[in-house]
C-alpha cells in the first residue's frame, strides 16, 4: 500500500473515529444573577483528554470534583480524571472567591479552560451545577463552552424541599435520589418528615417499639373513601445508622437534612406503640386513613416532655442541622377540652382564654416552648408550622408559613424568622394538570397548581420593611405522599415545578421573567432526560397528557 493509500485510509478512519460537537448554552434554571458571554473571545472545547483539577482546604473540594465527573458523563460520554493540581486546558474547582454571600460562585471559560471560584465548596458545587446544565443534550460529544464570565450568589439563605416519607415509606436508595434531584437546582435544605398518624419512621433506640409497632399499619385507605382500606399491612423505618448515611450523603451536596418530628398532633403512630402518652390512654392504632386526627399527645403528662427531650436528644446526635422541625400543625384541641391532667396543666400555668387565644391553645405554645428550648440547650433552632403562633409566638422558633403568606408577616414583624411554603404556590401534591384532562393513574388532590403559579410567588411581602424583610429566610416547596406510593410519581409530581422554585429561591425579583424562565425549561428537561427523571410534560406542551408513572 502506497503512501498516499495510507493517508487516505488513515483520514477516513480519523473521520469514522471522531467525535461530534455541541455547544454549551447558558441559559439554566435557576438564572445567575450575572452572565457576561464575550462574543469576540475564543471559547473553550471540552474533550475527553480533559482534565477536572480542584484545589481546596477540606475532603468537600476533591469530591465536589468527583462528583462533576460524575455529571458530566451521561451528558457528554466523557468521564474525566480527577486531579489535585494545575492541569492544562481542564476544568479547575476552587474555593478562593471572596463575597458577602458563602454561597457565591465564579465561572469563567476561555480557550485555556474553565476556572469555577467559589466563596466555599458549596458556592464551586452550584457553579458546577450551571455548568452541567449548560449542555444542551445527552450524546457522545465534546463540548465548546463559549467564552463567558458567570458571576452568581443566591437570594435567599434558605432554599428547602420537603419529602413525606411518613404516609409512605421511601427506601434510602429512592430518598438518595430526591436529594440527586434537589442538588440539581440548588436547594441546600431538605425537609425530611419522618412521623406521623400513619407511621413512625425513625428508629429511636429509648423507644424501640416507635418503629417495632409505631411503623407498620394494618392497611390504607382506598382512594378517598375513608371508611375502607386494604387490609394490607404496611410500614418501614430508617435505623439510625440508615439516616446518617442520609445525612452524609446530602452534605456531600451541600445540603443540610432537616428532620421533623411532628407534635404534640399527628402522633398516633407513637400513641400506639405508648398509649400512656395519650390523653385517653389507648388503645390507638397507626391510622389507615388520611386527614387529622383528634387523638394527641397529653401536654398534661410529664412523661410526655420526658419523651420528646429523649427523641430530641438522639435525633441531635444524627442530624448535625442547625434546624430541627417540631411540626405544632393541625393539632385538635377536643382531647385537652376533655382530659382531666391537660386541664390541670392549664390551671398550674394560670393559662386563660383571650380574644386572641384559648387556654388550650396557649397549652400548646407552653408545649412548643418546651421542645424549643431542649433544642437551644443543644444548639439548635425550632421550626414550626405557623399554627404554633396561635397561642402566643414561641421564642426563638422559625415560623414556617404554609396557610398563606400573612403568617409570615405576622412573624416577621414580630422579630421572628420565617420561611413561605403557601398551599397555593408550594404544594406539589397537587395536580401538575387540569383535572379536566389528566390521565394521571393516582390519586391526587384536586387542586391544579401550575408551573406559571409556582414562578409568580414572591417571598418577601411589599409591606415590610428592610428590618422586617430580613426575617424572611427563604421559601419551601412540600410534597406530601398520601397518595405518592413511589419513587417516579414524586417525580412526576416535583418536576417540573422545581424549576419554578428554584428561581423563585435563587434569582433576584428583578431578573425573574415568566416567558424567559419556560423557553429555558426546555433545557433543563434535556438534563432530566439524560438522569431518567419522570416529569410531566404537560408543563411544556398543553396538548400532551399528563403521565404519573
């Protein structure tokens, strides 16, 4: 073969061999606060010889880079070697950025590579986040990522997403996944609710019938006809050694897990394993059904207090978060009207009833004062539901908003910290389609709560003033799983919401734009089909059918 064969031989061999290219757009969810693309500078080209060089003071630094390797590989079809040094034409993670914001990052690409410059290695992990969802599509291709200066930090300290996993049992593996999703678009809390009336789900060593009996129910209601259930036993619980993987494993991606342990109400998982602790003393069982039950804890029982400091005390030793989450929703009052020890409570407490308050009511924040001050002994801060301020505010506790913004206005000017979860903008329980033309196979409440009304919520009201708008620590969207028996259909019912709210956390007011914000959720889709996410495509095309697998 002459010289000439092989060199053509050897140029259709490079031309069968050679790899496409796409070009990285910057258009992600949630938008930074700042993107400068320089038009005239040469950008650069990802391939696979490419290095992903980090430098940092902690372990956070070389799994943050880890971890961008890990992203990147289902996009691109390239999995980078990881290096602790210099590296030319490599993607380079550091955490030297001064700014106000911990949280802030840096991104810079040019022809000599890409540097992420984070104010910590959770500000380089969501600069590394817009990198990754700057690749448009999932396909064996190098990159050209434009010359581009991102210069970004978050609004709001506090950027949460709740997962019941009491009315149903999600595996550590499904949980794992949820946070994958949450690291995703930048959220730093997860709200992990882990007791209710249908199931104690953590394992609390002083208590071991909580999770031998507390967890398991003898069936579940069928559909909404809550005289009925299917007489299948159902439960689970994480052991202590399963929630510290948790825990780990969110704090890898920067998010701190915040447990909650809902009182003195939605507590007859517990008052069927101690029935003592119940206002009538049982028997009870772990409801079958859903909505809010009257049977709680006996605020007029010592022992009761002596229960929640032990749950506290060995919860404290699991979650590191400076929040813990002490519920106070939905908490009837009927039993204490009736039980002779709450009433004796009231009396030594010298509680009356106001125009603003009920003995009872002032019996539950007496309640919630305790359980916060056991958690300030500790070094931590109670959240509550907003129904904890109905019998007077409790010191020191966040109040999380859920019936309605006002709630947290009412806190704010009263000095108290607060996070917006609404019903109307935050409940994605709710159906991601019309009622009217959904073919969603499970049960759902009926309320619609579009993508559009999820973006148009706005934290912090108009009426406060700076001093008063700095209480408000951020916002929170729930799921609540009644009728969310897996991993897919929480999917299905978190996305593509969690775009919306993403923005509504991160992104200043002023830079929000309805109409921008869904021309970008068609790229970050493209992520979610490259991870294998369920999502519902009615948010993007109106004329596709809702499908909650």
């Amino acid at each position: 073969m002459n010289k000439f064969v092989l060199i053509l031989a050897g140029a259709a061999l490079a031309s069968c061999t050679s790899r496409p290219q796409q070009t990285a757009v910057y258009d992600v969810i949630p938008l930074p606060q700042s993107v400068s693309v320089d038009l005239g500078g040469e950008g650069f080209v990802l391939k696979p010889s490419a290095k992903i060089a980090y430098f940092g003071a902690d372990t956070s630094m070389r799994r943050n880079a880890e971890l961008l390797a890990s992203y990147l590989e289902p996009l691109t079809g390239m999995r980078l070697e990881v290096v602790e040094a210099p590296a030319k034409g490599a993607i380079t993670i550091t955490d030297t950025l001064r700014s106000e914001s911990p949280e802030a990052y840096r991104l810079v690409a040019s022809a000599d590579g890409i540097v992420i410059d984070g104010a910590s290695a959770a500000g380089a992990f969501y600069g590394m986040q817009t990198l990754r969802k700057s690749i448009p599509a999932a396909m064996e291709a190098d990159v050209l990522f434009p010359a581009v200066s991102i210069a970004d930090a978050p609004r709001f300290p506090y950027r949460g997403v709740h997962f019941d996993c009491s009315r149903h049992f999600f595996p550590v593996d499904s949980v794992k996944e949820y946070i994958d999703i949450l690291a995703l678009h930048n959220v730093n809390h997860f709200h992990w609710h882990l007791t209710d009336d249908q199931g104690w789900r953590i394992e609390i060593k002083k208590y071991p019938l909580l999770t031998e009996k507390g967890s398991w129910r003898k069936g579940t209601v069928i559909g909404t006809d809550f005289s009925s259930n299917d007489s299948i036993p159902y439960g689970g619980y994480y052991t202590q050694d399963d929630a510290r993987e948790i825990v780990r494993y969110a704090a890898e991606r920067h998010i701190t897990v915040v447990p909650e342990v809902d009182m003195p109400g939605h507590m007859q998982g517990a008052l069927n394993a101690y029935p003592s602790m119940g206002c009538e003393g049982g028997p009870y069982e772990v409801w079958m059904r859903w909505g809010v039950s009257d049977q709680v804890l006996c605020a007029g029982n010592d022992s009761v207090y002596a229960f929640v400091d032990d749950v506290i005390d060995e919860l404290c030793e699991i979650f590191p978060s400076e929040y813990f989450h002490i519920g106070g929703d939905e908490c009837p009052k009927k039993k204490w009207k009736e039980c002779e020890a709450c009433q004796a409570k009231i009396r030594s407490l010298g509680l009356k009833s106001d125009s603003h308050s009920t003995a009872e009511q002032k019996l539950q924040t007496h309640f919630m004062t305790h359980a916060a001050e056991h958690l300030a002994s500790k070094g931590r801060r109670a959240i509550g539901w907003d129904e904890i301020m109905e019998g007077g505010m409790t010191p020191g506790t966040v109040i999380m908003s859920w019936r309605g913004p006002k709630h947290a206005v009412t806190a704010a000017r009263a000095g108290h910290d607060a996070i917006l979860t609404p019903t109307a903008y935050c409940y994605f329980d709710y159906l991601q389609a019309p009622d009217s033309i959904t073919d969603e196979q499970l049960l759902s409440y009926r309320t619609y709560l579009p993508v559009e009304k999820v973006y148009s919520l706005e934290p912090v009201d108009s009426t406060l003033t700076a001093e008063e708008a700095r209480h408000i620590l951020g916002a929170q969207c729930n799921l609540w799983c009644e009728y969310i028996p897996t991993l897919s259909y929480a999917e299905y019912k978190l996305l593509p919401r969690l775009a919306a709210m993403s923005e509504v956390q991160w992104t200043r007011p002023e830079k929000k734009d309805i109409d921008d914000f869904m021309r970008r959720l068609r790229q970050i889709v493209k992520t979610y089909d490259a991870e294998g996410y369920n999502y519902a495509r009615f948010a993007l095309d109106p004329a596709a059918t809702a499908d909650g697998k």
